[in-house]
C-alpha cells in the first residue's frame, strides 16, 4: 500500500504544483504590472480567469495585490494537504492545516523566485533573445527583488552580485521562516 500511497502523494503534488504555479505567476504578474499584451500573460489571464473573476467580486485586490489570488492558492495548497494526509495518515486540525498551507504558500513563492532568478542568471551568461516573449516577463518578474540589493551593493568589475545575494536570502527564509512555521502547523495539528 505504501507504494500506492507515494504514488499518489506523487500525482497530488504535481497536479496542485501546475495550478498553484498558474495563480502565484498570475499574482507576481499582476503585482510588477507585466505586459498584458505578452503571449504568456494572456495564457496566464484566461487560465486562471474562469476561477479568479467570481472570486474577486468578493475579495478586492488591495493596492496592486490580487488578494482574491493570493487566498486562491491558498486553498488549493490547503486541498492538496489534505488529501496528502487523506492518503499518507491521520488529518491534523484545521488550524494546522491552515497554518501548513500558509507555509507552503510562502515556500512555494520563494522557490518560484529563486528559479526565476537561475533563469536570469542562466540568460545574462547565454546571452537573450529578447524577442522571446519569456525573457522579458523573467525580467520584470526578478527586478523588483533584484533591483533594492543591487542599488546598494557596489558592483566591482562590473560584475552583478545581486542575484547571488537574493539567492542566500531566499535560502535563509527557507530556513527560518517556512521551516519554522511547517514545523509548527504540524505541532498545532497533531495535538489536538
């Protein structure tokens, strides 16, 4: 049964990682306020579309955050922990879960940002083809969180260290921030 089980747990991540990966894109998209008129954008928009509109009518956006999306992927990776657990063993309380899923929600975001990232670096050494309608969306999706470290780092040689400090942040939030709080939500759901 065990084999089914990781099976399973296997199937549900990937699954849920496609549609989560969808809204959070969407989220970060609409937050940089990327070109509607990209090919990916409009893949992006009417994907998530039939979903996201009815929900927006009851959850505004706040400022340039599309909280409808945020609570979205929330959900889903809430679903998908509950049927890991469905398959894998007792189902914590609900505020584990919760919590469980919040905690997902920021790793998952941070481990989005950090491939995003690679893939910049990745371009910048290959050397673009701007005309490829992912480039420029890589672009405006890293550079709000590039842009703050490298106004404040000295660039010697003219080499580009902003990234590579990104990079360890994103790995030390890991650690200290969603580690933390996936431990927690485990405590909270198994003592009830």
């Amino acid at each position: 049964m065990s084999y089914l089980a990781n099976a399973a747990q296997i199937l549900i991540e990937f699954v849920f990682g496609i549609v989560v990966g969808l809204v959070v894109l969407r989220v970060l998209l609409q937050l940089v306020r990327a070109n509607f008129h990209n090919p990916i954008c409009q893949f992006l928009y009417k994907a998530t579309n039939p979903v996201l509109m009815p929900l927006r009518r009851i959850i505004p956006a706040w400022r340039r955050l599309d909280v409808a999306g945020v609570v979205l992927a929330w959900l889903l990776l809430l679903l998908k922990r509950v049927l890991i657990f469905a398959v894998l063993g007792p189902l914590p309380s609900a505020g584990g879960l919760a919590l469980i899923a919040f905690a997902d929600l920021i790793g998952f975001t941070l481990m989005m940002l950090l491939v995003l990232i690679i893939a910049r670096v990745i371009l910048s050494f290959a050397g673009s083809d701007s005309r490829h309608p992912v480039v420029p969306l890589i672009h405006q999706l890293t550079e709000p969180v590039l842009r703050p470290v490298r106004t404040r780092m000295p660039a010697p040689g003219g080499l580009d260290f902003s990234p590579m400090i990104v990079l360890l942040s994103i790995a030390l939030l890991q650690a200290l921030l969603v580690a933390p709080l996936l431990d927690l939500g485990v405590r909270l759901g198994m003592a009830s």
